[in-house]
C-alpha cells in the first residue's frame, strides 16, 4: 500500500474517533485533502513535543536564591511567592504554541465554526501565529488530541509549564534560548512585530518560531502571549502546594495563565509570573468589575504524559 494511502486511511480512523469524542459533527464531506491535513496535524504534534525529564525545582521568585540580587526578589507579585520546591514527573510538552493554521484544522475535523473570523480579532488571525481561544476551547483542542492518538494530552499544570519555561527549572527570567531579553538578538524588535500580521501593531502576536527556542527545543514560552494552564487560580496557592505534581486549588473560578500580554512591559513576560482570567478569557479590574478580554491574548500548547 502506498504512504499516500496509508495516510487517507489514518485520517478517515481518527476522524470516525473524533465523531465519537465530539458533541458536534462534521457539516460537510470531507475530501481527500482534508483528510491528509488532519492527518498530518496529528503527525506535526507528536513530533512536536519536546521530553522534559522530571526532577525538582524551586519554584516561584526565585530572586532571593539567584546570584546579583542581593536576596532581594525579581517582582512585587504577591502571589509568586513563597519559594517552593516542587517535583514532577517526566512530561512531554509541544515545543510551540497552537497555531490559527493548527486550530483550523481542528475545527475541520470536528465540524465547529473557526474562529476569531471578525471584528478586531480578524486583524491578528495569521496561520503562523498563535489561536487566540478561551480556555475551554483550549481544553477541547488537547482532549480532541487525546481522542487521537495513543497519548494522553491536556492543558500543562502551571507547575509544568514553569519547568519547562525555565528549562528544568535554571534560573531563567525569561523562556529564551539564555534567559536575557534583548530585543533584535532573541526577542523580535517592535518593528518585526508589527509585520507579523496585518494589523501592523505591536499589540500583535509574532509568527511562531520567530526567535530561538530555549535550551530544551521550546518556543516564545510567556513571550508571545498569555497561555493557558489547566489549574484553577488562587492567589495563596504557593502557600499551601503539594510538593510532587502540584495541579492546583479543586476549584475556582478563574484559570491560571502564563507569560504576558502583547501590551504589558518585560516584567509581565517574567517565567515566573502568574495571571488569571476566567475561563471565557473575561477578567476583573483593580475594581472588581469583570470585562470581556481580546481573545487574541489568550494563547495555549499542549502536554502529553
């Protein structure tokens, strides 16, 4: 049998598991084409994903244990700290963010309308930059995965994405290929972001693999965007966290995010920082009133275990 065949068989099995994994189902026959693209999705993520060996970290602000600082810590952020050790089990994580081309294609196979397709959010939807989702979105986009394949794929815990971030938890500000910040050397200039999409804005997300990956293979890890993480967000958390695979408060009522916004400053972008939006990727104001988010912000990867 031919690879060309091999391939379409693939993909007409995983699309038949993915009918019975999915509350909605295709609208339309897919084609040939259609079904080497989801093929070739599930193929690019599996090769995607980057081991990480398990092992124990500090994590949190790590500025009180880290040379040059003076004990003093990197943020004011209440909610990073205390410093905590933490041990994980070994993990795979995909080496990039999901993309709007990645995100498209799931949305092909399972029948669900793509996204982001008017309005502002229409000026940041390249193929080669990340979907901006919520987080439930996120959440089917990893389980889809794990109906799939042999391997079982979610959202990362934050404690998963901070050792992977930090590259087995170096002491690493920021998720480079050395930890520094230098915009034209290993972060994109504002004028290379802005060519990124027609939106020609540096509140615009950048193309994945834009800059060099951190030690391990991962890219733009609180860089290019919030991501998602599967815990529940508390601000005491740290207080109270398990010691081996902490996943976070049972319950809450908003997720935790990684990384920084397009518009925020270098701190924002710290590996090390903890944000929170509700799952619909709204968020609450110093005020305390809730506003819808531009999901362009709200980005996410997965994890295999």
């Amino acid at each position: 049998m031919s690879n060309s065949s091999s391939t379409v068989i693939l993909a007409m099995s995983l699309l038949l598991l993915s009918g019975c994994n999915e509350s909605e189902s295709n609208s339309k026959e897919l084609t040939t084409s259609d079904q080497k693209k989801i093929a070739a999705l599930i193929k690019k993520t599996e090769d995607n994903m980057i081991f990480v060996k398990g092992g124990t970290f500090q994590m949190g602000d790590f500025g009180p244990i880290d040379e040059g600082t003076n004990g003093l810590p990197y943020s004011v952020d209440k909610d990073n700290k205390p410093l905590h050790t933490v041990t994980l089990d070994s993990y795979s994580i995909s080496a990039t963010q999901v993309s709007y081309d990645d995100f498209d294609t799931y949305t092909l196979a399972t029948g669900k309308q793509t996204i982001n397709n008017s309005g502002i959010e229409k000026k940041y939807r390249v193929p080669n930059v990340p979907a901006g989702v919520t987080w439930h979105q996120a959440n089917d986009y990893c389980s889809w995965l794990s109906a799939n394949t042999d391997s079982t794929y979610k959202l990362p815990t934050e404690a998963q994405w901070e050792f992977a971030a930090r590259s087995r938890g170096k002491f690493y500000l920021f998720g480079t290929n050395d930890g520094s910040y230098r915009r034209g050397v290993n972060i994109l200039t504002r004028d290379e972001i802005k060519k990124s999409t027609p939106a020609n804005s540096t509140l615009a997300p950048s193309k994945i693999k834009s800059i060099p990956p951190n030690p391990m293979g991962i890219y733009q890890m609180g860089i290019n965007g919030y991501e998602w993480t599967n815990d529940w967000y508390s601000e005491n958390y740290y207080e109270n966290s398990p010691q081996h695979n902490p996943q976070g408060p049972k319950s809450g009522t908003e997720k935790v995010e990684r990384g920084g916004s397009f518009g925020e400053g270098t701190t924002a972008k710290f590996t090390i920082r903890r944000a929170s939006s509700f799952p619909d990727a709204s968020f609450r104001t110093p005020s305390g009133a809730v506003k819808k988010g531009s999901l362009r912000t709200h980005t996410f990867r997965c994890v295999s275990n």
